[in-house]
C-alpha cells in the first residue's frame, strides 16, 4: 500500500498572484509525482515559480486551482505530521542562540508528541561536521557553516521531505561543492524524499534522481530528465565524461525552454 | 580618545572657577564649581533625605511604565482590529504635557508618592511602548515560515522568536525611559514635600543657588546611572544584536 503511495502528487496546479489589481500566472498546469525516497530537482529561470512550487507543496500558500497531495493528504495535514524539513538560501537562524540551541530550536516550539520522536541534536551536529562549535555563536560561523546548521535543524523532527529552497545559492563555487557532497552523504543515510531548488545544473544533475526544467512565467513543466548515475556518488563524477553530457542534456532543456517563441 | 571628553569638561570647569574669581561681581545665581562641591558637603543630609523617595519613586514609576509599555507592544502586536485606535490612544497620553497632568494628579490622589509615581510612568512608558511593538515585528519573514512548516505551537513562536527579537529593542527604550522616569518623578515632587523635585522648588523659593545646583547635579547623576545600567545590561543580553555588536566595535 504504502510503496504505491506518491509522496507527493501534483494535480494539474495553477498558482495566480495579484499585482496591482493584475492578475500573473506564476504556476500553470503542473502535474508531477514524487515517489518515496527520491531526489527530485527543479531548475529554471530566476522568476519561473520554483520557490512557489516548493510554498504549494509546504502549505504555505494555496493553489489557484489543481490538488496537491504530501503522502496521500493534505499539505496542511503533512505539516500537522511533521513531515517536512525546510531549508532556505537564507539560513535563518537566531543569532541569540548559539549552534547547538539552534539545531534544538523545533524542539522548543512544537508539541510533546512531536519532541517524542525527535533525533538527537548533538548526533546530528556531528552529522553536519559541527561538532567543535557546538557553542559558537551565529556570527562566528561562515556561510556554509551556518548552513550546515540549517540542514541539522531541519532534520531534527526527522522530516519524510526535506524542501531545499536554492539552499546553497548564497555560498562560493567550492564551498558549494562541498555541501553538495555533504547532502547527498546525508541523505544517503537518511534516505529522506527530498526537493531542490536550484539554479545550477550542475548541482541538480550531481544531487538529483530526475531534473525538472520549468519554463519561464507562467512556470509549465518543459522537460524531465531522468539521471542514471549509481549511488553513492562520489566527487569522481563531477569530472566523468558522462556527467558533462548529462549536464550539457540539461542545459540544451533549460536553453530551450527560456527562449520565448515569437 | 576616551580621555578626550573629560579633559574637555575639566577645562570648562576650571575656565568657570577662573571666571567666578576674578569676575569683581560674579552673578550669584551661578555659584562657582567649588562652592558647589562645598554644599554637597554642608548639605549632605539634605540631599540624602531627598534623593531617598526620588531614587524610590523613580524606581517604581520606571518598573510600572516599562511593564505597561511591554504590556501594551503586546496588545498592539496582537490585536490587529483595534490597533490604529489603540495607538491613537497611546500617542494622545503621550502627548498631554507632564506639567498639565500632574496637578490633577494631586487633586486625585493628594500628596504623597502615588501622584509621582503615576508621573514617572507616565514619561517613561511611550518609548517602550513603541519600541517593543517594533521589536515583535523584526522577525524575519524566513523564520515564520519555517515555523509554519514545523507547526509550531502560536505561544510558544512568541516566547522563542518574537520576544528575543524585540529584547535588543525593549533595552534600548528602557535606556531612553530611566533618565525619563526620573525627570517625571522630579516634576511631581515639584508639588509634593519631599524629593529632590521638591528640594529643587524650595532652594529656588529659598534663593539658595549653590543648593540648586547640587539638586541638579545630583538628578543628572541618577539619570546618568539609570541610563548607564541599561547600557550595561545592552551589551551582556544583546551582544548578539546587529547594533550592539557594531557600537562595540567601534569603542575596542
């Protein structure tokens, strides 16, 4: 039963916004399925509704018109289960709680039954690599350190669906390989299903089981593209021949999806 | 660098005795530094005596407007409908001069401390008030969603996120109330019996200049502590603030 289940179905989805009192399409049509444990990528032009896909699927906002379904229910109901982990290009953390009490930050705000099942915060600074700042302060750390912490926080409820919201977009080229591999070692071991927003190909080919290109506003679905590389993936591949030609596939989607028809 | 401003105010100081002494007719309305510090000797009980129910007056009128100030940031962030008629409320009470609401203050409730403490609340309450209430606000948008994605329980984002947030703020305006309360409570004592207020209005009625100016002296210190203490206690709970992380580096 649970195997056939999506863990997250989209149904034919608009999503309008009002900008003085004119009505833009941000989302139109989508209709994809996720299934349980995959990595899913979405890649497009910067304003093509990305970050609105990952909002709908959250609960965050509402669809204009089409169904969104997290593990058979409701958004709202998936966030009542604790079912999300979110991370955004921004790591948000409180700069009055130092690194440990911020990992610990979901415990502090949600309900027993939800602190019941929760991981162990110290075990997951060690996953992130943080161990030696456990009593750093925000300011003191580097942006992808900060980031590391983000992702500790938002496994702590041990979430089903980890929502990465451009997650690395903020850091350098080699900082940003550096989470890539980190990621991907972390969610190996958690074997979470999980969504990334992204502008980098190369990222989305590295990390993901499937590439999604959306075309600019309104945001259609123009491409997928399955990735075969085996898992795990090591740092290897970034200089395999067959990643460029994935990478170049990719690209040749995105490049023809941006092209406006005229 | 630090040293700067003191050796700037010992030289107006010393440029003062200077004057005084070789002025032939030195104004007596503007008494010499040294006979000033002279009456801080001879009057010492006086100014003791008197600063006991300012210090305490003071003390209490700040605690009950900066609660009062919190108490109603809260109300405003909270209740959304009737904020706009609230504030509206807030900024009238502000707005009513000191001087007009004390009398009225005395018919109410006679003479004795209540009146003064009502002051000092009262001039120490808006800066809190305000302050607070953008503080609840400086969350950012990023974080609330996040709670949102957690369901995170409405109570328990206030007491976690919200109110840490407005601490730097409710720091800052406690800064500005305390010398406030204390300038409150001397304008109530100005129509009590006691209270530096009270000792300022008698050496006036008096002509004791000299008086007058210790009085003064030593309201100006009890800001200048009230205001001091704060700053203090700025950098201890909100070293982690943008702000007073900046101020810091510039003083190191």
């Amino acid at each position: 039963m649970v195997g056939d289940q999506k863990a997250i179905a989209l149904e034919h989805v608009c999503r309008n916004f009002e900008v003085e009192n004119e009505r833009i399409a941000a989302l139109d049509d989508i209709s994809l399925d996720v299934r349980h444990g995959e990595f899913v990528a979405l890649i497009g032009p910067s304003g093509c509704g990305k970050s609105t896909l990952l909002r709908l699927i959250a609960g965050l906002i509402e669809p204009s018109a089409g169904r969104v379904y997290v593990d058979g229910g409701t958004p709202s109901q998936a966030r009542e289960r604790r079912l999300f982990g979110m991370v955004f290009q921004d790591p948000v953390l409180l700069p009055w709680r130092n690194v440990i009490d911020n990992i610990r930050l979901p415990l502090d705000v949600v309900d027993h039954a939800a602190r019941r099942d929760a991981e162990d915060p110290r075990e997951l600074l060690d996953l992130v690599g943080l161990k030696k700042f456990e009593r750093a302060r925000v300011w003191q750390l580097s942006g992808g350190m900060r980031q590391r912490v983000a992702i500790a926080r938002a496994l702590l409820l041990r979430p089903r669906i980890l929502l990465l919201d451009e997650p690395f977009g903020a850091l350098d080229e080699i900082t940003r390989q550096q989470m890539n591999l980190e990621l991907l070692r972390i969610w190996a071991e958690r074997r979470t299903t999980a969504i990334l927003v992204t502008h980098s190909v190369a990222e989305a080919v590295f990390l993901a089981d499937r590439v999604i290109v959306l075309s600019p506003r309104p945001g259609r679905i123009a491409s997928q593209t399955c990735i075969p590389f085996d898992r795990p993936r090591l740092p290897e591949l970034l200089r395999a021949p067959s990643f460029f030609e994935q990478a170049a596939a990719v690209s040749a989607e995105l490049l023809a999806a941006t092209e406006t028809p005229i | 660098m630090r040293v700067a401003p003191v050796v700037i105010v010992l030289l107006v100081v010393v440029a003062w005795e200077v004057t005084e002494r070789l002025a032939s007719a030195a104004h007596p309305a503007i008494p010499a530094p040294l006979t000033i510090a002279s009456t801080f000797q001879t009057s010492a009980m006086v100014l003791w005596l008197n600063l006991q129910p300012t210090l305490f007056e003071a003390g209490l009128g700040f605690l009950y407007g900066s609660l009062a100030g919190v108490g109603l940031a809260t109300l405003l962030f909270a209740w959304r409908t009737g904020q706009a008629a609230l504030f509206k409320v807030v900024v009238t009470i502000h707005s009513i001069p000191l001087l007009a609401v004390a009398p009225l203050l005395v018919i109410w409730f006679g003479v004795g401390s209540t009146p003064v403490i009502i002051l000092a609340a009262l001039a120490c309450f808006f800066p809190t008030t305000v302050n607070v209430h953008q503080g609840l606000q400086a969350v950012d948008p990023a974080n609330l969603e996040l709670m949102r994605v957690l369901h995170a329980r409405a109570p328990a984002v206030f007491m976690h996120v919200r109110l840490p947030a407005a601490l730097p703020y409710l720091l800052a305006a406690l800064k500005i109330g305390a010398p406030s309360a204390v300038l409150g409570a001397t304008i109530g004592e100005w129509l009590g019996s006691r209270g530096l207020g009270y000792l300022m209005f008698s050496s006036m009625v008096n002509y004791q200049p000299p008086l007058l100016w210790a009085t003064m002296l030593l309201s100006a210190t009890l800001s200048v502590a009230g205001f001091s203490l704060f700053q203090l206690l700025e950098r201890r709970l909100a070293g982690w603030h943008d702000s007073v992380r900046a101020t810091d580096e510039e003083a190191a």
